[in-house]
C-alpha cells in the first residue's frame, strides 16, 4: 500500500482530541512520525498510544501552544527526534461556550482566542519556518473556520481570532512561497468533535442534523483528510488558500 506521507515529519498541535488526533492517528498511517503537542497531558498520552497500537511512530510534548517557551521547546525536541519539520499543523484553538456578542463577552475571553489561537499559530509559524527555509521547503496548515468568512451571532471573540488566522495565512504564503513554503489554512464547518459534543449533551450525528449543513454535519476524520490533502504533494501548487469544508454552509 502506498503512504502519503513516508519519511516527513508533522508537528500537530492540539492533537490529543477532535480534528487534531484525527489528524494524528491519520498522518501516522500514511507513514509520518508525527510529534503530538498537547496542554491535556491524558488526551496526549492517549492519542500517542493509539498511534504506538496501530503500529506509527510518534512523539508527545506537553504544549501550551501561547507559551513561546514551550513552543521552543516543542521544536526543540521535533529536531531533536527527527531531524526537521516537513508538516506543521496548527490546530490548536477552538470556541468556547464563554464567547458571546461583544457587548456582553469577557475581555478575558477575548484575549484567551488572541493568546490561543492567534499567537499560538504565530508562534508555530515563527519557529518552525526558519527550519522548513533552510530544509527547502515544507507545509504549513493553519486552522480557521467559517466563524471567519459569515456572519456568526454569539461567537465574536472566535470569529475575530479566525480571521486574524486567515489574514496570517495569506501573508505567510506570499512571504514564503519563494523558499518552497506552502501555507493554506482548514475552515471546517460544524464538526463532531468532542468539546461540540460535549456543549450539545453528547448527541449523535443524527441528532444533530440541521437544513444549514447540506451533506450533514461534519466527523473530525473528515477534516483531517483535508489536512493531509494540503499537508501532501497532492497540493503542491496550492497556497494562501482557505479550504472551506463546512458541507454548503457558507454557499447558502
């Protein structure tokens, strides 16, 4: 069988739960070693066991991703194991049931998404791209969402924070493209992961259809299959990009 992804290296952050161990347990069976950067240390230790039991190679550090200490030392450790970064997955991040509309929303909760989510792939990018210069090349899948391109009501700090992502995305890609770096960003729609199911009392999938997702709503190894899409040379002419799955959300 052929893999995708034999000898690279992918650095996944937030890759103990949802999309991201998705996309863990994914690049590891296409023949990654994938290192796994996670703040919940069980939900770590958990996905690199199910990596181990099928047969993959990884590595966990424990990560807080708006750390810029602990960001050096998670690229530390990559190089250390592997030798060099051909994948960074910023994943980490995600909405809160804290956010809300702006009047009413938290400061905290607002600088929460602009520690988490923006800095934490500011950070990611900024450490990692200056190896992926001088390897060649490399590619870099930042983590937005359709919060970022439509209108959302209660999710304003989120929606902020995403967009902030998308714009880094775009100016990454032109400023790198010349060293063979290719930065695209994932907008997924409504995805099952469990922190959604979670907020919705654990329902399944079929409880939770609605007319807005046309083909249904979304499984995190949905996502990662776009992840792994845009991590390969399958997309070798493609950056800047925001690939949308969000199953005809934001077509309506």
């Amino acid at each position: 069988m052929m893999v995708r992804l034999q000898d690279k290296v992918a650095l996944v952050t937030g890759g103990g739960a949802g999309i991201g161990r998705a996309t863990v347990e994914l690049f590891a069976r296409e023949g990654a070693k994938v290192v796994i950067a996670e703040w919940n240390e069980d939900a770590g230790r958990a996905a690199l066991d199910a990596v181990h039991a099928a047969g993959g190679e990884a590595l966990f550090v424990p990560t807080d991703v708006s750390d810029e200490d602990a960001m050096k030392a998670l690229v530390d450790k990559t190089l250390q194991a592997y030798g060099k970064i051909d994948i960074l997955h910023n994943n980490a991040g995600g909405s809160t049931t804290n956010d809300g509309p702006i009047h009413t929303v938290s400061n905290d909760e607002f600088w929460l998404k602009m520690h988490v989510d923006v800095f934490g792939t500011w950070l990611g990018c900024r450490l990692v791209i200056p190896h992926m210069m001088e390897a060649g090349g490399g590619s870099i899948i930042n983590m937005t969402s359709v919060n970022a391109i439509i209108g959302v009501k209660n999710r304003n700090a989120y929606a902020v924070a995403k967009g902030a992502v998308s714009s880094l995305t775009r100016a990454l890609a032109v400023q790198y493209g010349q060293y063979g770096i290719k930065v695209n960003a994932i907008a997924p729609g409504r995805t099952l992961s469990e922190r959604v199911l979670a907020r919705q009392g654990n329902r399944g999938p079929e409880d939770l259809k609605d007319d807005s997702h046309l083909l249904g709503v979304i499984e995190p190894e949905e996502i990662a299959r776009s992840v792994l899409y845009l991590a390969t040379d399958d997309s070798s002419k493609t950056t800047g990009h925001t690939l949308v799955v969000d199953s005809g959300l934001t077509i309506q």
